[in-house]
C-alpha cells in the first residue's frame, strides 16, 4: 500500500511539473552585456544558460558581447526601442543622466547584499526603483553583486588622509569626489589601461576591483600597499533589464521563473567571487603586496564626506533626494539590529 501511494505521488508530481512547464512562454530574446572580461560575464551566461535549462529549452536567449549590437553607453536605449530585449548591466550605468542610480547599484559605505536585499523588498528601494526603470520603458532585475572592491592600491604607504594631498588615481564615482576632497587628483581610465599609466608615471595609485582581478590586471606590479576595507564600494550589484512591453507580454509563470533564476545568481555570484579572492591574496603577498587597513579615524572622516556629498546632491537632484531618503531612514531603523545581531 505504502509503495503504491508513492508511486501515485510521483506521477502526480511529474503531472504538475510537466504541467508548469507548459504555463512557461516560448521566448528568443537577444541580449547583450556592458562587461568585457570573462570573469565577470560569467554570473550572466550562467542565468542564460539556467534558464534554458530550467525552461525545458522554452526560454533562449541569445548572449551578444559588450558594444557588439549598441554602444555601451547607449545599453539603455538599445532595450528601449527594442534593438535589443535584454541588457546585462548596471544600474549606474545610466547614472550619468540620473545620478540616484549609483545607489542601487554601489556607494561609499553601502550595505552588503542581505541588507540592501532587505530595503530593496521591504524597504521601499524595489518601488522607487521599478518607477524609475517603467518611465524610461524598462524593467529591471537584480541578477548579480560583487563583494568589496579593495580600498585602494599605493605607491607609498599613507599613514593618514594628508598623505593623500597629490596623488593621482585611478578612480570613478563617488569615490572619486571623496578622495577629491583630500587632495587626490583623480584619473578616469579603463581597467587594462591602469598598468600603462603607472608605467608612464601618471598615477600614483589605483581603485579598480577585488583582489583577484586587480591581480590580474596587475596593479601590484607597481603600487605594493594595499588598503581595506573596501568603503568605496562594499557591495556592487549588476541587474537584468528588460523591454518593458517584452516583460508586460510574459505570463506570469514566466516572469516568476526569471526572477527566481536571478535571486538564485545573487548568491551564486556572491559565494562564487568570495571563494577565489583568499587564493588570490595569497599570491599577492608572495609577490609582495603589504596589505593595510585604514584607521578608524580615517574611514571616519571619508564617510563624513560622503554624508556631505550626498545631502548636497540631493539638494541639486529630487529623485536622488527620493532615493537617498529610502536608503538612509532604512538603514537607520536597520541598525537596531543589524548593528547587534552579527559578530563583528
């Protein structure tokens, strides 16, 4: 009796399986990343690859390479008009026209990927953010996060924010304006440039990645001080966009299994990258890298800049105020927990 009511539950199972597949739509979408390495492109081909997978061969989508089909700077409008149905991207990638979008993406001491996962469902980060994306005709979904970028790489040893005055760095963002303040000129160059321009003695120092690429690219060829924690961007996530009226067309069986994919690639991505930068850190310091951390008093006065920064770019741009007003009242009633329940 027990072997027969089993094998009936395993032929109801089966039934609803193969019968929620057949809620999935047939989809042929194309889609192109903004990211040039493979290391990053990696989380994105792996939801490719496990949505087709998942789907049955349902879902398709066919994977173009960085500025292959748009521009990269046009990645938004691409998705827009429907030259392409899928953007692998990041929100601050159209942060030029709409600065608050830094901040779904990665600010100066910003959370890391559970508690910005917590203001984004409950705390009111998706809404703001899924208005802003409609308006512009798009839809978007978070699909990928890097742990902290290192704090920055130099050629000599800063034992205080003076010893920043005339530097020049390699840096972008907020991070920049930051570092601005305490005198450091700051470079905008592409990754594989860094090496070059130590070379010619253009910079000084260098915020690029996490240590396995920084690694890669070489920096430590040239800058032997390392600095953490990484308060420039301690969490960096990177998200799915879609054509809106492709979105709106999907059943919502479709839709579900998308955004199940790409929560799962949130962790996927998270775990992933934390796992190899111990190996690397290792071989930097065979090589030679002296890792440092930034004093208390240090990190304190960049994160008071930081908070003058953002008040003063919110009095300039309302849907950053908006954005930046979610973020820290969030943050603020967060604390009474986060603050207390982890080990430090």
């Amino acid at each position: 009796m027990k072997i027969r009511f089993l094998i009936i539950y395993f032929f109801i199972f089966l039934f609803f399986l193969k019968s929620s597949l057949f809620c999935i739509d047939k989809i042929r979408w194309k889609a192109q990343t903004i990211y040039t390495t493979e290391e990053v492109e990696a989380p994105f081909k792996r939801v490719v690859e496990k949505l087709k997978i998942i789907s049955d061969k349902k879902i398709n989508i066919r994977y173009y390479t960085s500025n292959s089909i748009v521009p990269n700077n046009e990645i938004w409008a691409g998705v827009k008009s429907g030259n392409l149905d899928v953007a692998f991207s990041s929100p601050s990638a159209n942060s030029l026209k709409q600065p608050s979008l830094f901040i779904f993406s990665g600010i100066p001491f910003g959370p890391e990927l559970t508690e910005f996962r917590v203001w984004m469902a409950y705390g009111g980060g998706q809404k703001i953010k899924d208005r802003i994306y409609k308006n512009n005709g798009l839809h978007a979904i978070d699909c990928m996060v890097i742990p902290p970028e290192t704090g920055g790489w130099f050629k000599k040893k800063i034992n205080n924010t003076k010893d920043l005055k005339n530097i020049n760095m390699r840096i972008f963002g907020y991070g920049s304006k930051i570092m601005q303040h305490f005198g450091v000129t700051p470079k905008s160059i592409s990754g594989m440039d860094i090496t070059n321009e130590f070379k010619k003695g253009h910079i000084d120092a260098a915020e690029f990645s996490l240590p396995k690429w920084d690694l890669f690219v070489g920096i430590n060829q040239y800058a032997k001080y390392s600095y953490f924690p990484g308060w420039i961007q301690p969490s960096t996530f990177s998200e799915m966009v879609i054509n809106k009226n492709k979105w709106d067309s999907i059943s919502e069986s479709t839709q579900t299994l998308i955004e199940t994919v790409c929560e799962s690639n949130l962790i996927w991505s998270n775990t992933y990258y934390n796992s190899i930068q111990p190996e690397a850190m290792e071989e930097l310091k065979k090589q030679g890298t002296i890792f440092m951390n930034w004093k208390d008093s240090d990190l304190k006065q960049f994160k008071q800049v930081w908070i003058k920064i953002a008040e003063d770019e919110s009095r300039k741009d309302p849907m950053f105020a908006e954005v930046y007003q979610s973020y820290k009242k969030f943050r603020k009633k967060y604390a009474i927990w986060g603050s207390r329940a982890y080990l430090r």
